[in-house]
C-alpha cells in the first residue's frame, strides 16, 4: 500500500475515507508511531476505476484534520505520532493536510497560543474579524491559484468553489510575512480578508477548505495531488507572490440545504418523514372513490413516508444541493448509542454524499441499555467517524442556555455544546432552534420581551396584519415550552460555543407562505456566527427574498424537495438571475 491517511483520533477521517474510495484508491491507515514504518519506498496500489496499476516509487500520506488547534496537536502527542510525522514530513515524502492538518505545519495559532505547530511555516494561525461578517467562515469559497496557468495547480481551480468551515485562517501578506507567503498557492478572500486556501512547498501541500466535502471540484483535488505524488512529479519551483488586494466583492456563496427529518414509522422502518407544524401524521385518509388506480392511500393518523434517508440524501447531492441535514426527530424519547440505527444511516449517506452532513436529534449524555454512560462528546464522535461534519443539537441547547442564564452567563464548561466544540471546534457545533411566536397585545405588553416583539408588517400575511408577537423556544420537537426567548437562546448558544444556528419556526413548518423574515432577522442581528434560514419554503422565490432582504447565510427547506415541486438548481438559476452568489 503507497497510500496514508493520518488517523489523530479527533476528527472526521470517514469523509475523507470514503472519497478515495469513490476514486478508487486503496489505503492504509496510520494511527500509531510504529505505522509510519508499515510501508518502505516501494509499493503496489490499485486504482480500481482505471485499468492502470503498477509500481510507484512513494509513500504518500493525507492527515484530514477537523476541529480545533490545540486538540488536533495534543491528540497527535498523545498518540505519539508528532514526532514521526515531523520526521516523515522532513524525510521529504508526499505529505497532503486538509485544514487542520494544513494548519498544523503552522509555528502557531492565535486559537491556542500556548501550543506549538509543527513550525514548518514560520507564521501563526490568526482568528477571522468577526465585526463584520459572520465567524466560522463556513461555506463554500474561491480558490485563485497563485499561478493559475501553470500545471502546479494540483487541481485548484478559481472557477469552482470548495467547501470551507473555519474560524482561523493564514493570512497572505507577502510584505509582512514573505517566508510564510512563499508557501502560498491559491488564496480566498472572505469578506475583506484574504488568506492562503491552499499551501504548497516541495514535498508538502496543504488545503484550507475540505476538498473531500467539496462535491466533484474537490474530489478533482484529491485525485490529482494522488496521481501527482505517486508518479514522483517534480513539484515546480514557486512563483514571485505579491499582494493580492481584497476586491469590493469575495467569492463567498449562499448555501441551500436540503433536511432530511427522519424517524421509525409504525412499521418500525425508519423513514424520511414531514410535518406541517411539526405534526408529522397524515391527517386523513383520501376518499376512496377519487383514488386513481396509482394512488396510495395514506392511513390517517400514519407518520407521513417520504422516502429513504439514504436515497434521498443521494438525490440531493446529485442535483446540487450545498449541504445536507439529517434529524432524527424522536431521539429525545430514547436514544441509546448502542446500536443507534441512525448510524448505519449516517454512515451510508456519507458514502455516497461528498458535500458537508449534518446530523441532529439526541446529541447529549446517554446511557445504553446495558447500562453503559455516553458523554455527549461521545455521541457526537461516533457520528463524526461514520461520517457527519456537523453536529446539531435541539433541546440539550436550551437546557444548557437556561442553566447559563441562571449562572449570570457564567459557563461550567458541562454542556454538549462546550464539550463538543472544545474537542471538534466551533464550527462543528449546530444549535438547532424550534421556537413558537407568542402573540401579545402590543398596546399593553411590559413583559421581558418588549424589545424582542415583532411586528406584523402592512404588506405580509393577512392574518399577522396589526398582531404582535415574540418567540418563545421549545424542546421535544415543539412538545414542551421554555422560559427562553428565541434571542436568548441564539445568544447563549453562541456564548457556550456553538458555531452556528439553524432556525426554525414551528409556525411555518411545512406551510409553504416562506419563510419567517421577522424572526432571522431578529437573530441575525443577535449574533454573529451564521445563521441558516429554516422553515417554510413554497417556491424559488421565497429564498431569492430571505437572502435580500435577512442576508442570512444559508436556506434550508424541506418538504418542495422531498415532494418534487422546486428543485435546487431552479432556485440556484433564479438566484444567480437576482444576482446572489451560488455554486454551481
Ligand atoms: O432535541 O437535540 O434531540 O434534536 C431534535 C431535532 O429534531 C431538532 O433539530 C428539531 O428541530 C427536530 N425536530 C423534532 N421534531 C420535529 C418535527 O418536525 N416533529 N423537525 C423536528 C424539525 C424542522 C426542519 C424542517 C424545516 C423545513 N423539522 O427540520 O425540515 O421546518 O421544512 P419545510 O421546508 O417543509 O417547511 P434534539
């Protein structure tokens, strides 16, 4: 086997896995000191997809890093694996890191200043200016190759866009910092910041964003540097870098994310299902007598089928779709780790899915029926490891944000969103938020919420028309009220860790009248880690709307997909028409 991937315990290596796959590699792993010696300098691998095979002359290895600096570093010290990876770096052999494993040839970084990198770039790692857009940078970016006409470019290319999440970046700045600048090989600008996406010097190479969540743009990276490091190919002397100004404009995109919201149905079988307003049970059956010949009838009272969790994920990757959610809607009745079915389907999806997944619904302190205690970390690395880039936490989010208010916003570090972004970084750490509009009497309301209070506007919904209302947060799937208000719960999520927000509203939960702009606009301005737009899509133009006039980072919908009445390219195109940046 010529082919390695860095397994450092504490990240999202299953991605990565199953993108060379896909490509038809074959690899190893290396997950302690004494694997690094496995292979010698001449091995056989077998591109399956192609009928070539033969003798290559290296050893190449990936270290596909997720979550946080000093964790990614301690985890490798632990394991015993920094020193052999310094070393093979040294050695001169094929080395490829994807965003933390780029960002750990760094001397340092300001997430972590305590803790060195492996200094192979003598430059630290800075933190995003969040003043003036949202923080993580998660989403999908250019990458303009330094040389962009040359054969170097491993790929990289400044028309397509790549998958990036994180909150800290190596800034490319050839007059303040010339040695770390001469590693530069693609930048990306976000907002007016511009930094290095991709690094490459000799035997190292290195990607900002993650090319195996990068739909086929980065599977195209992947399999070039693999091609390229195999065969020996002499790396090109760099060119002269100079300073590339931010333009009036990044490259930043606007994402659409298909959700999946998934339970067992009463056969046991779990199924894509949909609710409207979060009551996901057919409301009645259809009289026998219009039934055509094709027609299923729908038992009333049935939880509504829409599909497989896994197909369907398919479909949405293969039409565009720029995210993935899967939610499993009923695990705060019972949700064990042990055979959590939710797994197999995650892990499933993740083969066949190369853009980010996120997964929801019981993410928190377990205990399997055997008795066994699962800490929330552990949840979530399990999902992590089968595949999941994200995780998304409901009700253990407002559990968490009531005991912080009751501590004066003093955090104990105990909540699933402390410790799960402590370990994987912010930016795999979603607060999914269920909240209800409460109507007052706008005349006449003092209460906590005053300023809070949204207003029905003269040209919305007729029946919100002269009404008045704040939202008030939810647990169990909309079943159980909180004395939590929608902006406090945005707020402390941010505060505990969380790297960004899916919103929801129960109100317009399957309804198709658009989506809520009173309340993103609300929480949009309450935080500022990105904010996805969730909850009562009808048509196309409904996401053209909330990205004017929210400017919301991302749109979520559900149902339109899953019963084929919008498609993702057709909001893409009449998007790209009001002139919103998508990817293509
Ligand atoms: O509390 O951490 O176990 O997480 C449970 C998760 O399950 C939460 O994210 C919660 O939002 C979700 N959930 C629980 N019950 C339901 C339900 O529908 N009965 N689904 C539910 C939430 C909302 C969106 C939906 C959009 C778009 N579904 O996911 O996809 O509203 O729908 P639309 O485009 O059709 O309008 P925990």
């Amino acid at each position: 086997m010529a082919l390695f991937l860095l397994d450092h315990g504490a990240g999202n290596v299953q991605s990565l896995a199953n993108s060379i796959r896909k490509l038809g590699y074959e690899f190893s792993w290396i997950s302690s000191p004494a694997d690094f010696d496995k292979a010698s300098v001449c091995h056989i691998i077998y591109p399956l997809t192609c009928s070539y095979h033969g003798w290559y002359r290296h050893k190449v290895l990936i270290f596909p890093g997720q979550g946080a600096f000093h964790t990614a570093i301690n985890c490798l010290t632990e394991r015993g694996l920094l020193k052999p990876l310094y070393d093979y770096i040294q050695s001169g052999k094929p080395y490829f890191g994807i965003c933390i494993g780029m960002q750990v040839l760094f001397a340092s970084s300001a997430e972590s200043p305590s803790t060195c990198g492996l200094g192979v770039i003598p430059c630290q790692i800075e933190r995003f200016d969040d003043t003036t857009k949202p923080v993580p940078h998660m989403g999908w970016n250019n990458a303009e190759p330094i040389d962009p006409d040359s054969s170097s470019s491993e790929g990289v290319s400044s028309s397509n866009h790549y998958y990036f999440v994180h909150s800290y970046c190596a800034r490319y700045d050839p007059e303040g910092s010339p040695e770390a600048a001469r590693w530069a090989h693609s930048t990306t600008q976000y907002g007016q910041e511009v930094f290095m996406s991709t690094v490459r010097n000799g035997n190292v190479f290195g990607a900002q964003f993650h090319p195996e969540k990068s739909s086929i743009a980065g599977l195209a990276v992947i399999d070039t540097w693999i091609k390229q490091s195999l065969a020996g190919r002499a790396q090109a002397e760099p060119s002269r870098r100079t300073p590339r100004l931010p333009k009036p404009q990044d490259g930043f995109t606007k994402r659409i994310v298909a959700c999946m919201d998934v339970r067992a149905n009463d056969e046991g079988d779990l199924v894509v299902t949909k609710g409207d307003q979060y009551d996901v049970r057919e409301k009645c059956s259809p009289s026998t007598s219009s039934l055509s010949s094709t027609t299923t009838v729908k038992a009333a009272g049935a939880v509504r089928n829409l599909g497989k969790p896994v197909a369907l994920a398919a479909r949405y990757f293969d039409s565009g779709a720029d995210e993935l959610c899967l939610l499993n809607i009923t695990s705060f009745r019972h949700s064990p780790l042990q055979d959590q079915p939710m797994l197999a389907v995650v892990r499933a999806a993740a083969e066949c899915v190369f853009v980010p997944l996120t997964i929801g619904g019981g993410i928190k302190d377990t205990v399997d029926p055997d008795g066994t205690k699962r800490t929330a970390v552990e949840v979530a690395g399990a999902y992590f490891r089968v595949g999941a880039d994200k995780v998304s936490i409901g009700s253990e989010a407002v559990y968490a944000v009531e005991k912080l208010r009751a501590a004066d916003g003093i955090p104990d570090g105990s909540s699933a969103i402390e410790s799960i972004s402590k370990v994987y970084g912010t930016q795999a750490v979603v607060v999914s938020i269920d909240p209800k509009r409460v109507y007052v009497d706008p005349a006449t309301y003092d209460g906590p919420y005053k300023d809070e209070l949204v207003h029905g506007r003269p040209d919305g919904l007729e029946n919100e028309r002269g009404k008045a209302w704040w939202y008030q947060c939810t647990v169990s799937g909309g079943r159980e009220t909180r004395p939590v208000s929608v902006v406090q719960l945005a707020q402390g999520s941010q505060a505990l860790g969380a790297g960004e927000i899916i919103l929801n509203s129960i109100d317009r939960d399957g309804t198709g009248l658009g989506f809520d702009h009173g309340l993103i606009g609300l929480v949009k301005r309450a935080v500022t880690i990105p904010v996805v737009a969730s909850s009562g899509a009808g048509t196309k133009e409904h996401f053209e709307r909330v990205f004017v006039e929210t400017d919301v980072e991302a749109a979520l919908a559900a149902g339109i997909f899953h019963r084929g009445e919008v498609g993702i390219q057709e909001i893409k195109s009449a998007a790209r028409q009001a002139g919103i940046s998508v990817r293509s």
